[in-house]
C-alpha cells in the first residue's frame, strides 16, 4: 500500500505536469477527501499507508481534477466569509470578490437592531446566510428559480443553525406579479411587508464571455452566468420595481459585470436613481452598484 507522502508527491507532479493550478494543495485537498479527513491529517501522517478502496477514490477525484472539473464541487463544498457552504452542479460556487457585499452591508447596518433581507438569486445561500449570521435580529427570504438549488441553500441554512430566521423558496423575478407575491411571503414571516435590505449576485456576463470562460467555470450552471440576453436583464427587470418592495431608508446592494458599467448607470438614471455608489473589488474594478432609497 502507497503511503500519504508517496501518494501526494505522485499526484502533486501529476497535476503540476497537466498545468492546474497550486498543485500540491489540490493534492492534499483531494486526498484529504477520499480518506475522509481534514487538511491537516495530510501533514500529520506522511507515513500512514492508504488502502486500496481509498488510493481508488483518490485516483477518481485526480481524473476529475485533471479535466479541470472545480475543486469545490469535488470537496462538496466552498468557503465564504468564514462559513462553510454546501454546493453541487446545481449552484453557482461562492466567489470571495463577493465576500465585499457582507463588509459593506456591515458598514451600513452596524447601528439596525432589526431588519429583514431579500436575497434574488440565492444560489447557496452564501449571502443571506451570512449577513445572518452577522446580525443576530435579521431574517430573510432567499429566491431561486431551480428547486434543486433551493434544496441546497435549506441544507446550507440548517447547517449553519438559521432555519428560523431564512426561508427560501422557488420563484422568479421574471414572473408576473412577482413583486406582489413576494411582499406576502414576507409579510407572513417577518410580520411586515417591505425589506429593509435587498441583495442579489445575478447573471451578468456578456455573450462574447461566455465563449472564454476558463474550463472550470463552464461546469457551473450557465443560467447563473449568463441570462442569454446582454447581462443586463436583471437589472432592467428588478429596478424599475425594485421601490415598491423596499421600506423607508433601504439599501439595495448588486454585484455587477465592471464592463456593464455606463448600461448600469444608464438604467439606474433611467430608474430614477441618481445617487448609486459603485463598489470597488480587489482588484479595483467597480464590481457593486449601492442603491440608497
């Protein structure tokens, strides 16, 4: 039987010599999966021998690797914020660029003891779970149009100890009286109809993106990439609407495509929206449009 260290410095080369990235993380990361322990096992027992159905797991999850099939689908999950989150081929897997809306909102809700949250789009749940988790007197409605999607965010959600305070459920911004409906969800849950904070990372890539997309990125569900239209659908549909929903002195926080940016303000502006702050990523790209109301 191969020992840890025999298996890590074989795969490490492997995947070095087939140019994936950080190799010998992804090795450990891989190996700590089909052994069914965590990272620092890895370190811990160079010595220790695997054994055969586990070397064949192992084998398994390096062939996947190696087609450049996402590492966080492999593990079954993805870090963001300092939450573990559960995600499959049916959700988008959490971006850390993304991670700067929770900081912002944290800026602006600092002072709020109560206030309820819409989250369109939810995917994992990753957001509204942890502006959640962040504050304590929150609640809020997650939306997605793929059940199996919102199956997910539950698990994220029971996981993570917020059933109480997030409730997710299948819709689509696209439908008739869409707005309407959801005032009535959250009437029912939070006892009042309008939000106080409504967020969204929606499908914002251009056509001429999406044919050079990195292998990765083109086994994640294209609907959370790309709406098939010019990446602007979202902010067409949900902005003209988007006062009707919110109560007095609101934030709307969305992540945007930095090359939409002149659409983006021009809708914003078509919307009656003059005082939109833009929110740079790391990078120092404007990546979030701040919608005060």
């Amino acid at each position: 039987m191969e020992t840890v260290k025999s298996c890590l410095e074989e795969k490490t080369k492997l995947l070095k010599d087939n140019s994936i990235t950080t190799p010998r993380l992804e090795a450990r990361l891989l190996l700590a999966k089909a052994v069914n322990k965590d990272l620092n096992w890895t370190y811990l027992n160079l010595e220790k021998r695997i054994s055969k159905k586990k070397l064949s797991k192992y084998k398994i999850l390096i062939e996947k690797k190696l087609k450049k099939f996402p590492t966080a689908y492999l593990l079954g999950y993805k870090e963001f914020y300092s939450m573990n989150f559960k995600v499959n081929k049916n959700t988008l897997i959490p971006r850390p660029e993304t991670e700067i809306i929770i900081d912002e909102i944290k800026k602006n809700f600092q002072n709020k003891k109560k206030f309820s949250v819409l989250d369109l789009g939810t995917g994992t749940g990753c957001i509204l779970l942890s502006i959640l988790r962040e504050f304590r007197n929150a609640r809020g409605i997650g939306i997605d149009k793929n059940l199996e999607t919102i199956k997910m965010a539950n698990t994220n959600s029971k996981k993570n100890n917020l059933l109480k305070r997030a409730k997710f459920i299948t819709s689509d911004w696209n439908q008739k009286n869409f707005f309407k409906k959801i005032l009535n969800v959250n009437k029912k849950f939070n006892g009042h109809e309008k939000f106080d904070l409504v967020v969204s990372n929606p499908p914002y890539l251009l056509k001429n993106e999406m044919k050079k997309l990195i292998p990765e990125v083109t086994y994640e569900p294209k609907e959370s990439l790309y709406d098939n239209e010019d990446g602007l659908s979202f902010y067409k549909r949900v902005l003209p609407e988007i006062n009707s929903i919110l109560s007095k002195n609101s934030y709307s926080y969305f992540e945007i495509n930095p090359k939409s940016l002149k659409n983006i303000e021009k809708i914003c502006k078509n919307n009656n929206f003059y005082n939109c702050q833009y929110i740079e990523d790391l990078s120092g790209k404007k990546r979030f449009v701040l919608i005060k109301n």
